[in-house]
C-alpha cells in the first residue's frame, strides 16, 4: 500500500512573506505604513502616532525663543531618529512569522482605513499648527534693518500671546489694513484686505509715548540709547547709522539716518517723524515702530494697534535668500531674532 502523503506546510493557501526591504522603505515614506504592510494595523497607527509626536517635540523648539540652534539641530537629529528606528521595527515585524507560517497581509480595507486615517489627522494637525500655533513670514521691505533683511523668512509663535501681552521691544507680526492710499488699522479700514506688516512693540497699555526732536521717550523719559559706531548701506545707498536702545528688558538694535533733513522728504512727513506730540495707549492696544526708524510706516502715522490683530512673536530665521540673487544665505539660516 503506497504511503500516505504528508500534507505540505507550504501550501498554496499560505500568505507569501512579506518583504523586509519593502517594510522599511514603506515606513521611510509613511511611518506605520511599513506595519500595515506586515500585518500589523495597530502597530502602525502607534508609530505614526509616535512620529508624530516627535514633529511636534521639534516645532515646540523651533518656536521657543530661547532655544539655540544646536538645540534646534540635536531635536531634528532626533525625530530623524525616531523615524529610522520605527523603519528598522516595521521591517523586523515584516520577517516575524507565526507558528512557523507568515502572516497573512492585511486587507485593502486595513490599508485604505490606515491611509484615511493617516490623511485626516496629518490635515487637521496642520490646520492646527497653522492657524494656532505656527505663522511663517516673509520680510519684504527694509522695516526691521539691521536685524532683518529683506529675503528672510521667520518664524512666528501664534500661541505666545494667548492670555499673555507682548513684552516691550518684542518684534511682532500682525494684521494691518492695505487701502488704495495706505496703510491703516484694522478698526480705521473693517473691509479693506489685511495684509501681515513686521515691527517692534514700544507701547502698552497706558504707556506715554512721544518723539521730541527725533528722540523717543516714553513715560516721559527718554528711552536709552547709544551709538554703537557702526552703519548699515541700505537698498537706496543711504548709509544708516546703528544705535542700541533699551526698551524693558531687552537691547535691540534700530538705524537711523543722521542726514533726515537733507533727504528732500516733505516737511509734513519729516515732522510726524521727529516730533510726535505724547500719545496715551489705550486699553488692549499697542504702540509700534519699525527698526528703521526714519523710513518706516509705523504707528507714529495709523495709530495705535489692538490686540486682537496680533499675529505673535517672531521666534527665528528659518531660510533667508537673497532677494537680487535668489542665492541661499545660510549664515542665517536658524538664528535666532532679537
């Protein structure tokens, strides 16, 4: 009598292995995407998830005023480690075999369910990150000379003024109203199209401003000030001069022109330059003026700014580019704004 066959282990029903090359890339591309591929729905929710996770841990830094750019650089290094070590996992789970047997690949429902998941979180967290939390600039005029260049895009910590005022000398975003004759507030100008506008905060509330002969004072006492022997050459040649003011508690950097008055610049406008009768800050309001001081538009000409067009903070450079060239300036790149 003929032996009985053996049935065979690997029979034509079992699940081909999946491919441990194919995991891992699958994950450097999508993370989770390499555990759905090995069979795994759970697992690959969890380490998106994870990922995500660490994206946020390196936008908290990248937003935090106070972080250097070493610390910048070792966070991202780390959620790049991160990402990698999820790969490596989801191709180890790719060769694991169960009873012997590979596991059976996951339905085009568990693919398509992971897929929808994934799209839908990533959105609502970018809506999220963008409209509270992260705002991102592009300066374009000679506002914030020396500090900013035009070319540079900064990054603006949204969530820094939720329940918590600007500090004074803190270089702000915020909306303004662009009309056909310039620029206004937004309660001056309701329905006219807004438009983001870069300076630093000088006034709070009930504050007392003024510029008496080109000199700013506030609260009555000239706001500290000293040369620092140094000049800046401007888009239109003019050679600026670079004083250090205090302003609360912290040191920024302004330019002047020393020769205003030989500019050809109308009486009017030199006056509302220079001498600006005392303005008391409302309630809720602010009282800004750009870094170049002579040549910016500032509140000294639409008025006093309300809170609630407040944008945040600028927190860093995150690329800066020439804007003759288009080259990248990466001495820039990353540092940190005063």
């Amino acid at each position: 009598m003929d032996e009985e066959q053996q049935p065979n282990e690997e029979s034509t029903d079992s699940p081909r292995p999946r491919r441990r090359w194919a995991a891992f890339l699958a994950s450097l591309v999508l993370p989770g995407l390499g555990h759905v591929y090995a069979g795994s729905l759970v697992r690959g929710v969890l380490a998106w998830a994870v990922c995500s996770g660490a994206v946020y841990a390196w936008f908290a830094v990248l937003t935090n005023q106070e972080a250097e750019l070493s610390t910048v650089v070792k966070t991202a290094a780390g959620v790049a480690g991160v990402w990698l070590l999820v790969a490596v996992h989801a191709a180890w789970r790719a060769g694991v075999r169960r009873h012997g047997v590979p596991r059976r690949p996951p339905s085009k429902a568990a693919y398509w369910g992971f897929l929808t998941l994934v799209v839908v979180g990533t959105l609502a967290q970018g809506y999220w990150v963008y409209a509270g939390w992260v705002y991102v600039y592009e300066v374009k005029g000679e506002v914030a000379l020396p500090g900013l260049s035009p070319g540079d895009w900064v990054i603006v910590n949204r969530s820094a003024y939720n329940g918590a005022p600007p500090e004074p000398g803190e270089l702000a975003v915020f909306w303004l109203a662009k009309d056909r004759d310039g620029l206004y507030t937004t309660q001056q100008r309701p329905h006219a199209t807004r438009v983001p506008v870069l300076m630093r905060v000088v006034g709070q509330p009930h504050d007392k401003v003024s510029v008496r002969r080109g000199v700013l004072y506030l609260n009555k006492l000239p706001v500290p000030t000293k040369p620092t022997g140094k000049t800046h050459l401007d888009a239109q040649n003019r050679e600026l001069s670079i004083e250090e003011q205090t302003l609360g508690q912290r040191v920024v950097k302004v330019v002047i022109d020393p020769n205003i008055s030989q500019r050809g610049m109308p009486a009017s406008v030199l006056n509302q330059i220079q001498e600006m009768p005392r303005v008391i800050v409302d309630r809720d309001h602010f009282f800004l003026l750009g870094d170049n001081r002579h040549y910016t538009v500032d509140s000294r000409f639409w008025g006093l700014l309300h809170k609630d067009d407040l944008i945040g903070p600028v927190v860093r450079v995150i690329v800066s580019r020439d804007s003759e060239t288009g080259s990248i300036r990466w001495g820039r790149t990353g540092q940190l704004v005063e």
